[in-house]
C-alpha cells in the first residue's frame, strides 16, 4: 500500500509539474516542426511542378503519388511499434536527419544537373518513409508534454498550422520554382529541418513509462498486442472505425469541387478557387476556434455535434441548385470548419484515452487505415459520380455523416470512452 501511494504521489507530481512547465519546451517543439511543415510543404509542391514540367506525363504524377502513399499505408503500422519501443525524442531527430540527408544528396545532383526522375521519386519515398515515423512519435509525445486538458487546444493548433500551411505553401512554393532552381527550393528544406533537429536536441521529451519487469518482445509480437489492444477495446475500435469512414467518404468529395463547380454551376477557375477557399477559410476559422476554446469538456461531445454539423454542410452542397453557388459554397465553408471541429476533440480524445505506450501503434493504426480506405472512396465516388450526378456523392456523404452521428448517440461504448482515462486504467492494473 505504501508503494501504491508513493506512485500516486510521485505521478501527481510530475502532472503538476506538466501543467506548470509545459509550455516553453513543447512550444519549442513545435516552433521547430512547424517551420520544418513548411519547408516539406515547399518541397512538396516543387517536386511535383518539377516532374510536371520534366515529363508532362500523368502516369509520372501517379506514380510519384504512390510513393508517397506507400509507405504511409505499408510501414505505418511497423514504425508506430517502433516508436513504442524507442526513446521517441530520437526517433523523430532519426526521422528528421534521414530526410534532410536524403534532401541534401538531391541538392547535389541538382547542383550537378544530373537529377533523374527515379531519383525523385526515392526522396519522395524517404520523405515519406520518415513522416511515417514522425508523426506518430510528435503525437504520442505530445499527450506526454501538455496537460489533459490542452490537449484539445493544441489539436486546433495544429489543425490551423496546417490550414495556414495548406493556403500559403502552394503561392509561396510557386515564387520560390519561378526564381530559384529546385535543388535552391530543397535547400531551404534543410534549413528548416535544421530549426526542428535543433529544438529537439534542446528539450528533453518526456518518454512513457516501461515495466522493467516486463518480458521483452519482438516487434512482430508488439505489433500484434497493438492490434489486440484496439480490437479488444469496443470503444476504441469503433471510434478508429468511423474515423476512417469518415475520411474515405469526405476526401473523394473535396476531389470532386472542380468538376462539381463547373458541371453543375457552370462556373470557372474562379469559382472552383472561391469554393476551394471557403473550405480553406472554414478550416482556418474552425482552427482558430479550436484553439482558443478548446470544445466541450468531454471532446466526444465536440465531434459528434461536429460530425452532425458536417451532415448539414454536405447537404447544403448536394441540394444547391444550379443557380445557386454561393450557397453550396456556403455548405463547403460549414463542412471545412466541421471538420476541424471532428478530426481536432477525436485525435486529442485519442491522446487521453490510450495508454502511453500504445499511442504510436494505435496512431499509426488509424494513418495506415484512413490511407488504404482513401483509394476505395476514390474507386466508388468516380462512376458513381459520372452516372448520377456530382452532387449525388455530396448527398451521400451527408447521409454518412448523419447516420455516423446517430450511431454515436445510440453507442455507450464510445459515448462513455472518455470514463477509461490513461490514470483510470493504471489504477486499475495496481494490485
């Protein structure tokens, strides 16, 4: 009994030392990722503008695509098991310092003119490769750096950063290939991959707690547990399941503006750009929101009236008639502020919920799913598009959303979720 009451006040400490200290060394943290969000940001588009004006050819664009989306939906899952297991400081300076060598060996072939297209679509295969690590290891530290209750306030951040990231990187990018060459765009990658290692070699992140009594296992055996941990979970499992519907449902409708706009409204350049921007807008608004209030105190509750709000969204894009664009514009704004609103509470409910060394596999886990479904989506939207009508995949992603609303109303595994808290666990599991 005394040992139990020494770990409760030995972990009591250590929350009020979180929410005291906090602040400066995960904002330094994330200081140095955001400016290294850019630069891959910037890359991003340079490569792919690049291959455009090189080859002109869509089966170089698609194969440049698959290598991205490879290894997010392949090596996902192995790197979340990895990030469990290892100090997750060193892994994302791993992670970081592998894309940046990758990134400077392209500077020199570019300096020497001797760039070929198999060489680009290696660094992409790297880049992503290394955010297959990063990701999950950033998120999980961060439920370990920041207090319960900010968690929430640091998604909307987050979701806003990318907002930001999402609007300026494109025009910026675009500056940058028109008055320096591309090996000059990838240099200033380094620069800001440089900013992130060098934070992360200032800061000391907190790591989880591992039971020096454990047996040890393989990490094919830590990747099983993973997966049992969630399928033996019925909440979790169906959260990370609509989670992924959700996301292969939404995406293929957001593809779809261009051809919605000028199908359906007759419209232009100019008015897929407005709508395109409404959602850009929405998304920016719903982040800022986000991060200044935080959501209700039980995030499910957040998302779900969210989820409900993106339903109304999608329906007023699917119902505007022809003449009407400014309202299915109106709609695109409400389901790109929604989104925000779901995706921000659920991944900070995430953060809550899941044990400290599950978070990298149970991350991981719902990257890999949302990618491999996100093709499928694809698949069913485009002659079902062509067939019905643009606006019919609009109306059944509302009704998706709808009826994934009431699903979470009538479920109390996941509205009671929030009750299995990481503490609440570990207070069970102690004799």
């Amino acid at each position: 009994m005394k040992h139990k009451n020494e770990n409760d006040q030995s972990a009591g400490k250590d929350q009020t030392q979180t929410a005291k200290r906090w602040k400066v060394p995960f904002f330094s943290v994330w200081a140095g990722q955001a400016a290294s969000l850019l630069g891959s940001q910037l890359v991003g588009f340079a490569l792919v503008w690049h291959l455009t004006a090189m080859t002109g050819s869509a089966k170089v664009l698609v194969t440049a695509a698959m290598m991205e989306w490879l290894p997010r939906v392949f090596i996902g899952p192995v790197a979340g098991t990895i990030v469990d297991r290892w100090n997750r400081r060193r892994v994302m300076l791993g992670a970081d310092s592998l894309i940046a060598l990758a990134t400077a060996a392209m500077i020199y072939l570019g300096w020497a003119g001797t760039i070929e297209i198999w060489h680009i679509y290696l660094l992409m295969m790297v880049r992503s490769i290394g955010g297959a690590f990063h990701f999950p290891a950033m998120t999980a530290s961060t439920a370990l750096m920041v207090p319960e209750e900010q968690l929430s306030r640091i998604q909307g951040l987050n979701q806003l950063l990318q907002g930001v990231m999402n609007i300026a990187a494109p025009p910026l990018g675009a500056l940058l290939v028109e008055i320096i060459p591309l090996h000059g765009v990838l240099a200033v990658d380094i620069g800001t991959a440089l900013l992130a290692i060098t934070a992360l070699f200032l800061v000391q992140i907190p790591q989880p707690k591992i039971d020096p009594n454990a047996e040890k296992s393989s990490i094919w055996g830590d990747l099983r547990s993973g997966l049992q941990y969630v399928w033996g979970w019925t909440g979790l499992r169906k959260v990370l399941g609509l989670a992924v519907l959700i996301n292969a449902i939404s995406v293929p409708a957001i593809i779809l503006i261009p051809l919605l706009v000028t199908k359906q409204f007759g419209g232009g350049a100019i008015q897929i750009a407005s709508m395109q921007s409404a959602f850009a807008v929405g998304f920016l608004v719903g982040g800022l929101l986000l991060a200044v209030w935080g959501g209700f105190r039980r995030k499910i509750v957040t998302a779900t009236l969210a989820i409900f709000g993106s339903a109304i969204g999608m329906l007023m894009v699917g119902l505007a008639p022809s003449n009407a664009l400014l309202v299915a514009i109106s709609g695109i704004f409400v389901a790109g502020f929604m989104s925000v609103l779901t995706n921000g509470p659920t991944f900070a409910l995430l953060q809550t919920v899941v044990e400290e060394n599950m978070q990298g596999r149970v991350f991981s886990l719902v990257i890999s799913a949302a990618n491999a479904m996100t093709p499928l989506g694809l698949l069913i939207s485009g002659p079902l598009a062509e067939i019905n009508g643009i606006q019919t995949w609009f109306l059944i992603t509302s009704v998706v959303f709808l009826f994934t609303g009431l699903f979470i109303l009538g479920s109390a595994d996941i509205k009671n979720i929030e009750n299995r808290t990481r503490n609440a666990v570990r207070a069970e599991a102690q004799p």
